[in-house]
C-alpha cells in the first residue's frame, strides 16, 4: 500500500506529559511526525493537537485506535482535507540586496504575503495558507536565497457547525 499523507486531530487533557505520551505513541509505532500543532482550546482544561503525517491505511487506522486508548486522549478524528479549513503560517528570512526588494515585494503581492522586516541585506516575509501555497511561495523565492525560515506545522477546522465533541470515557469504564 502507497502512503498518503493525513490530518489527525486530538482534543486531549491539558495537563503535563500529554503531548509527550501522544508523540511516543507515533514514534513506537514507526510512524513519522510531519508537523504538530499543540493549544489550548475555548475550554483551558482541554488542548488541541493537530498532527500531520504519513503512512498506510492500516498504520492509520491502527494509530487513531491506539490513540483514542489513552486515558487523556478525549476526541480523535481525522480531518477531510477536502471539508476542513487548513492553515499554516510561514516566516522566512530571504537574502534580498536593494536591486532585488522590488521583485521580492511583488512576489509577496501575488501570495498576499506580509513583509514584516527590512534589514541591511535581508527581508523577513510573513504568509499563512495551505501547505501546498507555503510550499509554492518557498519555491518562488529560494532563487533569492532563504537564511533562515520556520513553519508552525499545519492547524485544521471543519467548516460549517460541526465541532469535535469530547467524549467521556468514565461512563464506558466497568
């Protein structure tokens, strides 16, 4: 079976060692972390973690049931990338001489990127959106030179008023 790529989304307890228990989960299981987002929710006793990965059908499907087994583990669902609202955000650090801000500007205009920093020799842009739009402007610029850059890792929403609901394990338990 091919790889493909997904989105898990976990509402867990906000407590210490949650993220830590969740992240070893993965590892033991051989399956690789592409990014991980990790906040607090509406409710402060409860975060939520969003995980980007790779791997088969039955790696994932044995993953979201090993994953919904942990005691701090409240919702799991994997999210639909063709209904749920997708973002990352992107700050990069591009080599940018004087001679080359103007075309670097106008790159950042076709992406509704930010620029959010000029220093002597150098820009610091600044773009949310799918990680394909991440990857594409990346693409663009890389001509310039990239210094530096950092991504957060992609966060997922549905659309519309459907919400992850956590469940109570306490009433299932003997």
């Amino acid at each position: 079976m091919m790889d493909k790529k997904v989105i898990i989304a976990l509402l867990v307890e906000n407590n210490a060692n949650v993220l830590s228990r969740v992240s070893m989960l993965f590892g033991r299981r051989g399956y690789n972390i592409d990014s991980l987002t990790v906040s607090e929710t509406n409710d402060p006793s409860i975060s939520r973690i969003t995980i980007s990965a790779g791997g088969d059908d039955r790696v994932i499907e044995q993953i979201i049931l090993q994953t919904k087994k942990l005691v701090e583990v409240k919702a799991v669902q994997l999210q639909d990338e063709n209904s749920a609202i997708l973002r990352e955000l992107l700050l990069v650090k591009i080599s940018a001489e004087e001679s080359q801000r103007a075309a670097i500007r106008d790159i950042c205009e076709i992406y509704k990127a930010s620029i959010v920093d000029y220093s002597s020799g150098s820009m610091v842009c600044e773009l949310t959106g799918k990680p394909c739009k991440i990857d594409g402007f990346l693409d663009v610029v890389e001509k310039y030179g990239i210094l530096e850059l950092c991504r957060t890792g992609v966060t997922a929403i549905d659309r519309g008023s459907k919400t992850m609901e956590c469940i109570d394990k306490t009433s299932h338990r003997a």
